[in-house]
C-alpha cells in the first residue's frame, strides 16, 4: 500500500469523527431507550424491565438492539448519559466503516492501475461523506455495527 493512500485513509477516517461531532441534533427515541438500558445496566445489573443482564430486551413499543446496549456500556460509564456518551460509540464504529470500506476497495485491486487512482479516491470520499452514512452513522448503531463486521 502506497504511504499517500494510507494518509489519505487516515484524513478520510479523521475528517469522518470531525464531521459526525459537528452534528448536534437532540437524542432520538431509541438512542435513548439503548442509553438508558446501559446506564440501568451499569447501576442496577438489571434493564429497564428488571432482568438481570438479558439477552434480549424489551422497550415501550419496540426490541431494542442487545448489540447496540452492551456497546454503549463502557461509554456510558466514562462519559455518563449524555450525548457524548451515547453517541460516541456510533461516530467511532461509523468512522471504522468507511476506512474499511476504502481499504476492501484497495485490496480488491479494481484500482491498480495509476489512471484509476483518482477514482479510487472519488469513490472513497463520495462513501466516506456521504449523508445516508453519516445519518445512519449516527442515529442507528445496530445497523452500523453490523456494516462495520460485514466490511470487517
């Protein structure tokens, strides 16, 4: 791998953090629900619903996502139930995504040759940045984890 395409990933991966932490919209119902689960968890040892580390839980209207409230765990006992704490995990696993996607990209070697380079790059930002990703990104961390294991 060429040192200017390992940069540019690099860039890209730093420029993705940069840009989901400038946007501040307010908590969504299930970005709640899944914190909230956590911080229960971290407190208690038992959901919302007093079960005791489930394996499956249940909401006000919904099943929220068991992958998404353990990955929230750490976060929310560093950072605590706030934005910054239920979001992070999101903004982090979203910014993996598209690095990995760049790297698949590189490493199926569609653009070997130097002529394609430069759509290597296009292509890399047009996924990277693109605003289906990051609101995906950033409000739904169960379909992102799953993008990231599937790209992974």
């Amino acid at each position: 791998m060429k040192k200017i395409h390992l940069l540019f990933i690099g860039a890209i991966f730093l420029l993705n953090i940069f840009l989901r932490f400038q946007i501040n919209s307010p908590i969504t119902y299930l970005e709640a629900t899944e914190g909230y689960n956590s911080y229960s968890l971290l407190l208690t040892g038992k959901d919302t619903n007093s079960q005791a580390w489930p394996l499956t839980f249940k909401g006000e209207a919904n099943y929220p996502s068991i992958l998404a409230i353990y990955t929230r765990l750490p976060f929310v006992k560093l950072l605590g139930l706030d934005n910054l704490g239920v979001r992070l995990p999101a903004i982090l696993v979203g910014s993996l995504s598209s690095v990995l996607f760049l790297l698949w990209l590189y490493q199926t070697n569609i653009f070997a040759s130097p002529k394609r380079e430069m759509e290597f790059l296009l292509i890399g930002l047009l996924f990277a940045f693109s605003p289906w990703l990051i609101s995906q990104n950033i409000f739904n961390l169960a379909d992102t984890l799953a993008l990231t294991l599937i790209l992974g």
